[in-house]
C-alpha cells in the first residue's frame, strides 16, 4: 500500500475507550468509528420524514426513513447471495434511487462500490470487471445488450455469480438475472450487520482512461467522510438546500453530493437522463437551489430557448468545473442572482481540490481558487522542490489530505509514481500568486516545447475564450519542421460571429507574448469531451495531426 500523508500514520481509534492525555487518564471518551453507511441510518433516526431524494422523471419521493429501509432491504438481499465484507459490487446504473440505496446498501455491509460508467461499451465494461473482480453485478435493463454478452463471455471470463436486474418498465428478467423490485420486495428491512469501519475501502471509481486503460481509485469510509467535510465547510451548503443531481452518478462529482446529501440533511433532485427543457421545467418545479454543470453547458443554458419559460430564482449557486469561466458568463449568471463556484478536483481526492469563491472570481479569473478546507496543497518544480507563493514559475500541484485516494486498485506500479511521501501528483501544471490562488497551465503531457520555450495550452485556451468570438477553445501542439512543435487553436465560433484566423491571432498578440500565439486555427462546431466534460485531447490530436505547413 503507497505512504500515507503523515496524519493518516496517527494511531486511530477503532470504536474503543481512549484516553484524552497522559495526564488525565482518568477522563475517558469513546471515538466513533466511520461507516459511510450508517450515516444514513443516523440521518433517518433525526429526521426520519424529511424528504431525501426526489426522482424527478417519475415523480417518486422518498424520506430519509424510507431511503433507509429500502437500502437495508438491498443489505440483506446481497446478504444471503453470500456478499461479505471486501467483495467487490459492480453498477451499471442509470441516476435513480437504487444507485443511492445500493450505494449505502453496500456501504453498510462493508462490500465495495464498482460503479461503472454506462456510456462504456462491453469490452471496456468487462476490463473493469475483471481488473476489480467483481462478483456481483446490479443493472438497469436499458444495458440488457452490454450486460447479455458480458454473461456469456463473450468478451472474457468474469467473476460475477450474481446479477440484479432493475427495469423502470417491469419487463420480465432473463433467466440468469433476478429482478430488483422482486428480491427487494421479499427481503427484510431491518438493519443488517456493519461490515466495514474507517479506512476500509468503500469503492473503486474508474478515472475516464483519456489515455490508456482505466485505473481504479480505491476510496475509504473515512475518505468520503473527509470529502464531505471538505465540501461542506468550504462552500455555502446549507440543511434546506435542494441539489439537482443532473451529472452522472458514477462520476466523483455527483456520487460526492449524493453522499454529501445524507450526512447534511438535505435534499437531491435526481434526473435520470440530462436534457435541457426537463432541466429547466425541473429547477422551477422543485425549486432547485444547487447544481453542477460544465462551463459549456452553462453557456448553452443561457441561449437555450426553453430558459425563458421558466422561474430559475430558486437558485442560489451553481459549481462548476473542468474548465475556467470568463468574465463575461460570470457576470451573465450575476445578472440572474446566481454565484458561481469554481472548482478543481480530481477521481483521486474523491472531489475536493481547490475552490474559487464567487467574491474572488472576478479579480481572479482563470484561476481555480485555494486549497479546501482539510486539504493541503504544494507546488513543485522538476526535482520537487517547493515552488513559493508569488512565483510566476510553473510547476507540478500536489494535494494530500484524509480525502485522498488509498491507492489504485491493483496497479501498485501506477500508485507509487501518484502517490509519494503521502502528496497526490496531479498531473497538472499550475502557478500560484502571492495570495494563494491557483491557476492551472496545463498537464504535464500536454505541455508544447516551441523553440525551446514551454507553452501552456490552457494559458492560451483562457485568453481565446475571453474573445468575444470565441464560444470555447482548445490548443494542441502539432510537429513544425522550424520550431519542433507550433500551437494549434481549434475554436468553437460564439453565436452570431464569424471569427478569422487573422481575427483570432490579432486577439492573442494582443494578450499573449509573440511566441506564444497560435498560427494556426481550425473552426469547428463542437469539442469533444468525455461525461464528466473533460476536454478530449487524444481525439483532436487524431483530427487534426499535422504537421504544421513551416
């Protein structure tokens, strides 16, 4: 297992007496061990008939009494299939309340969370599979097809002896499946034995694999209690909050909220399927007051036809990430009496990174903010050492803290070159100025040498889509035969525009030094991205792959 941050080598107590000093030894309390699961039985002993969890589509309400028993009846179905405590429980799952019961389900009984992206084909599904040996499997019938040819290894022999079938439409299951609603109906609703405490693991959350095959980022009970914390004590989360859950559960940054939810008291609005008429109709419903989205689809939100439509007062902020956002949408937003939260994490700090407050995202445009509460951060050059506060030299972010990945599941070669003396190397490039605020440049990989100068394309990806022409961007290096690399800026135009190449570089060397800016620009309609709205590199750089005409 890879080195710890130094505070996880404490001596943690494992619900027994303690003693609070040397020299009290006679004052003595008892620490409370963490299970992820119990949390939410604790949350329904306190409020029991407050609402938890809304499925919108379907119009389906739940309390956190009701949350409860349903996901102890999970419990207890896995229970007699023979789960125990440290057997790993795939989802393939659409968002709904049995992704939520099943995740606490398996939290309570100590058996680890696989929760698999369902835009995967078979065989990428079946990678994960084998890689996290899975024995379980609980499936939404929508992946009937993925699910047939994975249980007739058609794509490789798994693990998996049992396989839950959830179907919103109750078709029949196929005979090698058993129905969700069925079993859950016949199992008892009481609560069942706790199967795991603190450190524990808890899931393994496959990183979108950009490049390569997918590694799992093992997270712990205690993990996800510090993200929550994290979360919490950094952004302005408040007991009556309505969260719309629209992004993907199987990703960190709706599995962190949906988490968060329960231990806050609060309430998620969950969207099975995203689209922007239901989003809109959804928040002026239910009056939403926080959700996630990517800068892209804020943008698309504030030309979408269908917003005028609807009442979005309800909302107090959004979080969004992925990308930095101009001045110009920040003060659109404002315009509507809505903050927005910018933030910076990653698969492996279960969420939390850094925060850009709304107070600062003016003045600090770019950047993403400053560590979150309970997080630790550093920036490091080449030979790793610590880069200081108000230094324009760029270098690696590290980030350490209890919320941060155990290690990748079954790789301990990809967790040792991640994990050192207890810091997770990010992977990303930043700077930080005099007062703390970090601004990312890049990943390392991404990095263009030109000439011998280094250029960051996120830097030049900022200036552009501060452009007014510019409705987002994207830089690559592609090979020169005068400079080795040259920059490459492929551009969404903004509405109404018809932006040029001249246009474009006249902007850029009026905001950029001379060699940084691009000579080259490709117009396109879209970038692509991945479900968590990560910028796709690999495929423009198959697009579009030189070399440069000098």
């Amino acid at each position: 297992m890879a080195t710890r941050h130094p505070w996880r080598a404490l001596p943690k107590a494992q619900g027994c007496w303690n003693t609070v000093c040397p020299e009290s030894s006679s004052r003595k309390v008892k620490s409370m061990p963490t299970n992820i699961g119990q949390l939410l039985h604790k949350r329904a002993d306190i409020c029991p008939d407050r609402e938890a969890f809304v499925e919108y589509e379907r119009n389906r309400r739940f309390t956190f009494a009701t949350l409860n028993q349903r996901s102890n009846r999970v419990a207890n179905t896995l229970l007699a299939r023979g789960i125990v405590p440290g057997d790993r429980v795939a989802t393939l799952l659409k968002n709904g309340i049995e992704f939520v019961e099943t995740y606490f389900a398996l939290a309570k009984i100590g058996a680890i969370m696989v929760p698999v992206n369902w835009r995967l084909v078979a065989p990428e599904v079946a990678y994960i599979l084998q890689d996290s040996g899975s024995v379980a499997m609980v499936f939404d019938a929508e992946f009937d097809p993925v699910t047939q040819a994975l249980f007739a290894g058609e794509h490789g022999d798994l693990a998996v002896q049992h396989w839950l079938r959830l179907d919103i439409q109750d078709r029949p299951a196929p005979d090698w499946a058993d129905d969700y609603d069925s079993v859950l109906a016949a199992a008892s609703a009481t609560e069942p034995p706790i199967g795991a405490w603190d450190d524990d693991n808890l899931f393994i959350m496959y990183t979108s694999g950009t490049t390569g095959r997918p590694k799992g980022a093992v997270h712990s009970h205690d993990g996800m209690l510090w993200s929550q914390l994290t979360s919490m004590s950094t952004s302005d989360m408040r007991g009556d909050d309505r969260w719309l859950l629209a992004l993907p559960m199987f990703h960190v940054g709706c599995l962190n909220p949906t988490s968060l939810l329960v231990h806050r008291g609060a309430t998620g609005i969950i969207m099975r399927d995203l689209d922007m008429a239901g989003m809109f109709r959804c928040i002026d419903q239910e009056k939403v007051t926080i959700f996630m989205a990517v800068p892209a689809l804020m943008q698309f939100m504030l030309t979408a036809p269908e917003r005028a439509q609807y009442d979005l007062s309800s909302v107090r902020w959004i979080a969004t990430g992925a990308a930095p956002v101009p001045v110009s949408l920040l003060r659109d937003y404002e315009a509507l009496g809505i903050n927005i939260f910018q933030a910076y994490g990653l698969t492996e700090s279960c969420g939390p990174g850094t925060l850009l407050l709304h107070d600062d995202a003016e003045a600090k445009v770019g950047s993403c903010g400053k560590p979150q509460m309970h997080t630790e951060l550093k920036i490091v050059d080449s030979q790793g050492n610590t880069i200081a506060r108000g230094s324009s030299e760029p270098g690696e972010l590290l980030l350490a803290g209890r919320h941060i990945m155990k290690a990748y599941w079954n790789n301990p070669e990809a967790t040792a070159q991640t994990l050192r003396d207890g810091w997770l190397h990010t992977g990303d490039v930043c700077t930080w100025d005099a007062e703390g605020f970090v601004t990312i440049c890049d990943r390392m990989k991404d990095m263009i040498i030109s000439g011998g100068e280094n250029i960051y394309p996120a830097e030049l990806e900022n200036v552009l889509a501060a452009c007014p022409q510019v409705q987002e961007a994207a830089v690559i290096g592609v090979a020169s035969k005068k400079w080795g690399e040259t920059p490459l800026a492929i551009v969404v135009p903004a509405p109404g525009t018809a932006p040029t190449a001249e246009s474009l570089k006249a902007y850029c060397r009026e905001n950029l030094a001379g060699y940084k800016v691009p000579q080259l620009y490709e117009l396109v309609e879209s970038l692509p991205r991945n479900p968590s709205g990560k910028l796709l590199k690999p495929q423009l750089r198959e697009q579009f792959p030189g070399p440069a005409p000098f």
